[in-house]
C-alpha cells in the first residue's frame, strides 16, 4: 500500500524546503507514491523552490492554486492522490525519520483504525534548541466511545502527525471549505462518528511555533470553536451535555494563551468563564494560580502548565 503526502504552503519560502527534505529523508520513502505541494497563491519564491524540487525527485508534484485557504488547498491535493494512505504535513512543520515507517508498521500489522497520529514538539530555534515535547491524548482502535471523548477533550491531534486511510476520506467526505477556523476539529469530528483513531507514541512531529499574538486572533478562534460546539451539539444531542466541558477547555486555554502573551486582564475574564463552564475542571485553578504570580515566575513555570494541559491519558 502506498502513501500520498498531501502539503501546502503559502509564502513559506524559508520552511517549504526543510518540510519537503523531512519527507524525502523518510526511512520508509520507497513506500511513498508521491508528495503533492499545492502552492495556494504565494507572493515570495516558494514556486521556486517547488521547480527545483520537481527537477530533482519525479514524485514531487507542485500545484497552484489562487489562495483558496487551506481546506480547500488540502482536498485539491487529495484529489490529485492516488495512495491508499494520505499523509498532511503543513509546509513549516517538519516530520522525524522514521514516521511513516511507524506508523505503516501498525497499519500493516493489521490495525483497523481510521488514522493514526503522534505527540509532536513545537519549536522556533533552528537548531530545535526550544523543542517542548508535548504529548497528547492517547486514542486507540478498540475505543468505543471515541466521538465522545474527542468532542469533550479536543485532544491536539496535529495534522501534520496524521496518517489516514483514503477510504476514511471517502466515507466522511474531505475538509470542510467553508470553515476557515477549525477544519481540522470538524474533519476529525465526522471522521470519530464512524471511525476509530490509533495514537502511536513518540515524537514524530516537529511543529514549528510563530509569533503571532494570541490575542489578535480571539475574535476569530473563540466564535469558531462556539460555533462548532453548537452544531455538533445540535447534531449528536447526546454530546449537548458536554458541551459546557468542552467550552470550558477552550477557554481555559486560550485564556491562559492570553496571560503569558500580556494580555491578563482578557485572559482572566476567560479563566473566569471557564470556571464557571466546569467548576470541577482542576486546570483552571492552576492557570489562576499562574496568573496570580509575579510575571518573572510565570515566565519559568508556564512551560509546567502546558505540560497539564497537553498531558496524555492512556
């Protein structure tokens, strides 16, 4: 069975290379039918650094597209693929050696899950000096209940760390177009009704962490994520008595998100609604407890606070 290796990227002349380098370095490379890098509509030299790539390895396919978005870059390319398996890497993020042969190992083994995915690290630093190791929730094929869990959690399932079946696209149907904040959740949302996910352990992900600031974003993010709580409320009633929980996570998060990049009197309003979502949910009382401490201690300790809310369960 092969693999199609579904990119994008857009104006990231300076990652591209690096993240199509990752793939061509794959341990299980012979596996891979081709790699297929839709260009949505970049201003810099990414298209050139495509060209070179295509002259260079004839599985490299570039594409482009008109700045579509991201959802709609993904299904041009799933269209175009012919593997039995589609394999996302967004074009900053960078894979380890041995990702696709660990995950095709589980696979090939006999696995009836949907997809399989991995923890990851974010890093900035070239030399992967700042690499945070964060390890996700551990899903697994025999799971019963595995919409509920991810609806309640959202577990951080990076695209990038994913491996899916071409058959789990055709049954659920591709990223949604129209949603231009949060595809990923709903794609993994409609893929969890009929499907079930495998974690395989390990860092296989290198997600590269930009600077843009949090809050800037909120007015976007948050709406989304109400939005998509609703309507999978709406769609599933039984996940309807979640949905405070699960609104409480994400505002606990971005609320936190907002506090370390100095927005502390937004992050708190946002620890306060959470607490309100989910008195019981312990991770809000540890962020207060952050957002009490002089801005020098938080600094030190909010790596520990991320390491709560990343933590996997088994």
């Amino acid at each position: 069975m092969t693999v199609s290796v579904i990119m994008t990227c857009h104006n990231e002349e300076r990652f591209i290379g690096a993240a199509i380098e990752s793939v061509l370095d794959q341990t299980a490379f012979h596996r891979i039918r081709e790699v297929i890098v839709v260009n949505d509509g970049s201003t810099d030299s990414s298209a050139d650094v495509l060209a070179g790539f295509e002259r260079r390895e004839h599985k490299v396919v570039a594409l482009a597209a008109s700045g579509v978005g991201l959802p709609a870059a993904r299904n041009l390319a799933i269209r175009r693929a012919g593997g039995a398996y589609l394999a996302i890497l967004d074009g900053d993020d960078l894979w380890a050696a041995d990702k696709l042969e660990r995950q095709l190992a589980l696979f090939d083994a006999g696995c009836d899950a949907g997809l399989a995915y991995s923890d990851y690290a974010d890093f900035s630093a070239p030399d992967f000096s700042d690499a945070f190791h964060v390890r996700v929730r551990r899903f697994h094929a025999g799971q019963k209940d595995t919409l509920r869990a991810y609806f309640l959690h959202d577990a951080p399932i990076v695209p990038s760390t994913v491996l899916l079946r071409r058959a789990l696209v055709a049954d659920v149907g591709p990223f949604n177009e129209d949603c231009r904040i949060g595809e990923d959740t709903e794609f993994f949302l409609r893929a969890a009704e009929r499907w079930t996910f495998q974690h395989v352990p390990g860092t296989l992900v290198y997600k590269r962490r930009h600077g843009g600031n949090i809050t800037r974003r909120l007015e976007a993010l948050l709406p989304a994520a109400e939005q998509l709580t609703r309507d999978w409320a709406a769609r599933r009633p039984e996940l309807a008595v979640l949905a405070p929980k699960r609104m409480a996570r994400c505002y606990a998060k971005t609320g936190h998100d907002c506090v370390v990049n100095g927005d502390r009197r937004r992050g708190l309003a946002l620890l306060w609604r959470a607490l309100r979502g989910n008195p019981l949910y312990w991770r809000v009382y540890v962020y207060l407890l952050l957002a009490a401490l002089p801005s020098e201690v938080e600094h030190v300790t909010r790596r520990g606070a991320k390491i709560l809310f990343h933590w996997g369960f088994r």
